[in-house]
C-alpha cells in the first residue's frame, strides 16, 4: 500500500506543473578535456579515465534528435544497437565488443539503474532533455555490481531548474507523428525545477506494427540541511504492436513469407506502464562528500502475440501474458579526497527485484497462410493448452571501495573492488492440458563473490591542448542469470555468469585539440553461459572469447563543422558450447566458431555541419559487416550500409528541418528472436521526417 503511495505521489508530482536563447554550434566531438561520471562517480576529465569512454554531446543529440538508442550510438565506435526485438518495436538489442546480448550491459539513467535487478528497460529509456549520453565499455565499475560485461551506457539529464527549453514537433512516414517539450519552471525560493515531456505515434512498412507512447519527467532540487535535496518523478507509458520475426530456412532467410508479413493475433500488442521516483541527498562533511540516492519503479506489462512454427507449416503458438515488475534501487557513498592527488569512493548499495507473471499459451492455436494476407482471430477466441506462472525475487547488495590516485600529472591509477552477495528465489509452475499435467518447483541461488577492477593512464606527451595517453585497464565481473519472462517453463536459478577483460588503448588530441583519437585492443573471457540443451531446458554450459580493436577520430574543422569516423574489428567466438542443431537434433560442438549476428567489421563516418544561424545538415554513415545467423557458421549474410541525415534552416529561435533514418532501405536480419525459433527481425524500413523545433 504504501509503495502505492509512493507511486501515485511520483505521478501526481510529474502531471503538476506551468512555464528561455539560440542553439549554440555543435561540437560533435567529446573535446579530451569531457568531464564524465560513469567510470568513477565523480567528475573527471575523459583523457585520464583508463578505459574506452564516449560521450555523445547534448549539441550532438539536439542537432541529429535521436529518438532511439540505435541513432543516439550511431557514432559510438564498435557499437550497434538495431531497435526492435522481443520486447517489441520501442526497444532494441545493443552489441558491445561483438556480444548480442540483449540483457550482457548496464543501462544507468541519472545514476539509476534502469532495469535493475533484471534486464535493461530499454523500451521506456526516453532522451528528451538529455544532457549527454556517456558509453563505457568493458564491465560495470564496481560501484554498480553485477549488472554487466561489455558495456554501461548512461543518459544523464539536464538537472533540475536547468533545461533543453525547447519544444519540437514532426511528422513522418506512415503517419508518424511525435512532439516534445522541455523547460526550466519558476524557480520557488530554493526550489529549482524542470519539467520534459513527450509522446510519438510511430507507424511502420508492416502496417499492422506500431508504437506509441508518452513521457513526462519533473525534477526538482532544494537546498536543505546544508546540503542538496534532489527529486525526480517519471511516468511512462508504452503501447506497441509487434512485428513477426522471419523464420530461417537452410542457409537463408524464407521467401516464403513477406517481409512485412505479420502474423500476431487481431489483439497482439506489448502495453507497459511505468512509474518511477528517486530521492537523493548530497551533503559535504568532514570527511568528504556524502551522497544518497533512493529510487523506486513499478511497471505493469501486458504482452499478446504468436510465433510461427519453424517448420513453416502456417502453425503458430500464441502466448498471453500479465506480467508485473518492482525494481528498487539504494546506494550511499562516501567521496574524500587525500591532500589532493588520492580520491577514495567507499560505499554500499541494493538492488531489488521482483517480477511476477503469469501466461496463457495457446500452442498450435491457429494455422495462416503464410502471405499475411489473413489477419489471425484474438487470443480470446482462441484455445488455452498451457498455464504457466512465475514469481521471481532477487536481492543484488554490495560494499564498494575504489582509490582514484593521481601521483603526479601524467599518472591516474584507479583500483577498486566490490563484496557482492547475491539472492534469487522462484518459484514457477506449468498447467498443461487436457489432460492436466501440472509442473511446479521453487528454487533459489545465493552468491558471495568478490569483483575487482584495476586500471593506469599515463599521459605520454602533452603541448597545449595537444596530448597523447596510454592506458590500461583490468576487470573481472559476474551477473547473476537474466530472466527473459519468456513462454517457456524454466524453474531452475542459474550459476552467475563470469567474465574477465582487459584493455590497452591510446588516446588523445592533436592539431591544437581539434583532432581527438583513441584506439584500443580488448580480451574479454566469458564463463557459465547459459545455453538451452536438447529438451529445452537452459543450463549453465558455455564459454566464449571477445577480442578486437576500436578506432575512433573526431575532428572539429570549424566552430561550425565537425568530422568523425570509426572503425571496429571484432573477433567474437564461442570457446566451449554444444550446440542441438534444430534441424537435425543431433549435438554440435561449435567451439571456435563466431557468435550468431556478430560482425567482425563495423564502421561509421559522420558529417556535421551545424552553424548558429541558417543552412545546416548531418550526414551518418554505417556499415555493418558480414556475419551468421547460426551457431554452426553455415548461414553467412553480407554486410550491409546505412545512411541517416537532415537538412534544415534555422532563423531566429525556430528551426525547419527534414530528416532521414535508412535512406538505403536496408532490411537486413539484425536480431534473433529468443521466443520464436530460429527466426529474426529485421532492420525497419526507411522514414523521413519534417521537423519544426522552437528554442523557448
């Protein structure tokens, strides 16, 4: 009851609210001297942090207006990240370091963990008024626990009384429509706020795929007590139509369906509410600086849709869920500095979890013709032959420690490590009928595990704004297993998975701080990958290897004109799996081969033209290399190329501008269904925007 007070305070507080300066030229590049918090919680310049950091700049995102995470890390170097997949079309799937791995990063908004406990909410992640965006690659730093692998990224926000203050309206191909706004409000006494809002309708080449939903986000900060008081209530709501996958058949995709095909039940769609309020408090003491944070998300998720036999006899599987998730998160920590060299961050922190679903599956529930021609009947005509349920606690706390030292000005040395204790219960339960046949078990896993990470910067040569700095980085990391809420009856809690990464790199700027570059070599061994075995069942029972190398140039030509350009080489394979062939049932062993949908070549190159007044453009290339669509290698596809632009004219406070996403209308596969077998998504067709935007 009481977390329903809360909850219903949180979105009062987002709905309550009323109602200043041209747009500045972009710097399309993070200058090397970026200040970032993701790898140490506390400001820090990017060139010292000893890792692979990236920043994508509030100039950049209101200059290209990115509505998805694939266009806001479309010039993040070896990153994709292709919207759709099982949790429909306002979500997606990111790769880091050439792992496809829905749930293998950590998605932090504002210092939050947004997912927490179980998998990145990728489809309510929202950036209007988004400050900035930061990309670290490589595993979580210990001040998150075990949440992650191949990367975190977080999207900070303007913080409160301070604003995009802008409002932008568009519309689009298949009758898309979005608008948003974002204002700094009144300042109260003390009291700063601000206050985002916005909503899109999205259609699609699939005209039965949809998405459509609605943001508002209020922040507020009081100084109080002699230190700073922090609120922000978030409410999100999310109604999706989901595409079909397209099943594969042999070494290739079937042509035997459209494709865009659809063939979800008349009642499909993936609806979520979701409510959010944090807390915080920053208070300087004797010690150093004291920092709390508290935050509170509920979601309620109603998910209908089918998937077709892979054997493509027009046979699908429907599956009806309700399904309801608690993600709590607290943290406290303690930032003192040491005669001015030594920085040491010690801390605790708890995530909780709970999710709780239940599932109506009608297996084999209607047969189509596999045109799409004929739209299936809803679920609520349809046969039930499967009940299943699930309740699924876990508990993720931790103490953390990590030194920031800085013996002299070319040296930063950060160590730190993390006591983790982990705990998961469940219970689950499967119905099946007639005749009844009734599944049921519970569960339960706890963990105690040290984590540690270990990373030097050493500045090499500096002259001006002119440097070059050599790093290297250590971490060793664990996740407990994800929990995909899938159809399936799976009672069993996993062993964590485990992985260990290492880093070199080299960073810097040149030709007086216009020209900034990194590059780095990465390992990353994986442990106790969860893979299904023959029946079905999922165990712990595989391994992988993750190397490369990342490349990345960013060159500010004018105040007005920036160039960038990235190359990645992944070389992502499995070291111990085997693998049941679908198509055969027999056992495969495929160590050694790559990692479905992994490419061994990405690359993008970037044109940004963005003056203070007048014409302005942007133009974003993508390659994608080639890869497999199984884990045998035997389904090679080509690669593919991108382009994403706009053209616009910007006078006075008002900006006209027309904008593109695919121009090339690429419909590549780009992620694998986890529910339908053996079949993927492919990439959305081209949309093309007209934009007007108004600086308040």
């Amino acid at each position: 009851m009481m977390r329903s007070v809360w909850l219903a305070a949180a979105s009062g507080a987002v709905l309550a609210g009323a109602g200043l300066q041209a747009a500045p030229a972009l710097a399309a590049s993070a200058p090397i001297d970026t200040v970032v918090v993701t790898a140490t919680r506390t400001p820090e310049p990017a060139d010292q942090v000893p890792a692979d950091i990236s920043v994508i700049t509030a100039d950049e995102l209101n200059a290209r207006k990115p509505s998805n995470m694939a266009e806001v890390l479309s010039l993040t170097p070896g990153v994709e990240a292709p919207p759709g997949g099982d949790a429909g079309p306002s979500s997606a799937v990111p790769s880091f370091w050439g792992l496809h791995e829905f749930d293998a990063f950590l998605l932090v908004v504002d210092g939050v963990p947004w997912g927490g406990a179980f998998n990145p909410m990728i489809t309510t992640l929202d950036f209007n008024d988004v400050s900035h965006v930061e990309v670290l690659k490589g595993a979580a730093p210990v001040m998150y626990g075990a949440t992650s692998f191949v990367g975190v990224v977080q999207a900070l926000h303007y913080p409160a009384g301070e604003a995009a203050n802008q409002v932008d309206i568009a519309y689009g191909s298949y009758s898309s429509a979005r608008g948003s706004a974002s204002m700094a409000l009144p300042q109260l006494g003390n009291l700063r706020q601000s206050l985002a809002v916005d909503g899109q309708s999205l259609g699609s080449a699939d005209k039965r795929e949809a998405a459509a939903n609605g943001h508002a986000l209020y922040r507020a900060a009081l100084d109080v007590g002699g230190g700073k008081l922090t609120f922000d209530g978030d409410i999100t709501f999310v109604r999706d139509t989901p595409t079909s996958p397209v099943i594969r058949e042999g070494q290739r995709l079937t042509t035997l369906t459209p494709v865009n095909a659809n063939f979800n039940p008349a009642d499909a769609r993936i609806d979520q509410n979701q409510y959010h309020l944090a807390v915080g408090y920053s208070q300087p003491t004797a010690w150093g600086t004291w920092d709390s944070l508290v935050s509170l998300a509920h979601s309620d998720i109603t998910d209908i849709r089918a998937f077709l036999h892979p054997d493509l006899s027009g046979d699908a599987d429907t599956q009806s869920q309700r399904r309801h998730i608690d993600d709590d998160y607290a943290d406290t920590h303690l930032t003192h500095a040491f005669g001015g060299d030594t920085t040491l961050v010690i801390g605790a922190d708890l995530l909780y979890g709970h999710g709780w679903q239940t599932t109506l599956n009608g297996n084999s529930a209607y047969n189509v013709p596999l045109s799409g021609a004929v739209t299936p009947p809803p679920t609520s005509q349809l046969v039930v032959n499967e009940i299943g349920a699930v309740n699924d606690r876990r508990l993720f706390a931790g103490q953390y420690a990590q030194v920031d030292w800085k013996p002299d000005a070319r040296w930063d040395v950060t160590a730190g490590i993390r006591i983790n204790e982990t705990r998961e219960a469940k219970a689950s339960s499967d119905l099946v009928l007639p005749p009844p046949q009734l599944a049921a078990a519970s569960s339960s896993r706890t963990e105690a595990r040290i984590s540690e990470t270990l990373g030097a910067s050493y500045r090499l040569w500096s002259q001006g704004k002119d440097e070059a700095v050599a790093y290297a980085d250590f971490r060793d990391a664990f996740k407990p297993s994800a929990l995909d809420f899938g159809p399936d009856y799976t009672p069993d809690v996993l062993r964590p998975e485990t992985a260990q990464s290492y880093e070199v790199g080299l960073k810097g700027a040149l030709a007086g701080g216009r020209l900034s570059y990194q590059a780095e070599l990465f390992l990353l061994n994986f442990h106790n990958l969860v893979v299904a075995t023959s029946s079905g069942a999922l165990v712990n029972a595989g391994g992988e290897r993750l190397k490369g190398a990342e490349f990345e140039l960013r060159y500010q030509v004018t105040p007005d004109l920036a160039l960038a350009g990235n190359f990645a080489w992944h070389d992502a394979r499995y070291t111990r799996y085997l693998f049941v062939d679908d198509d055969t049932g027999l056992t495969v062993d495929v160590a050694g081969r790559r990692l479905p949908l992994s490419p061994q070549v990405l690359a993008s190159a970037g044109v940004l033209y963005t003056p203070r007044h007048g014409l302005n453009a942007t133009l974003v290339a993508n390659y994608v290399g080639r890869r497999y669509l199984d884990e045998e290698n035997t389904a090679p596809v080509g690669g593919y190329a991108t382009l994403a632009g706009s053209v616009g004219y910007r006078f006075g406070r008002y900006l006209v501008q027309v904008e593109g996403t695919n121009l090339t209308n690429q419909r590549p596969p780009v992620t694998a269904s986890e529910f339908g077998s053996g079949s993927f998504y492919l990439l959305p067709a081209r949309t093309v925007w007209l934009r007007l935007s108004y600086k308040l």
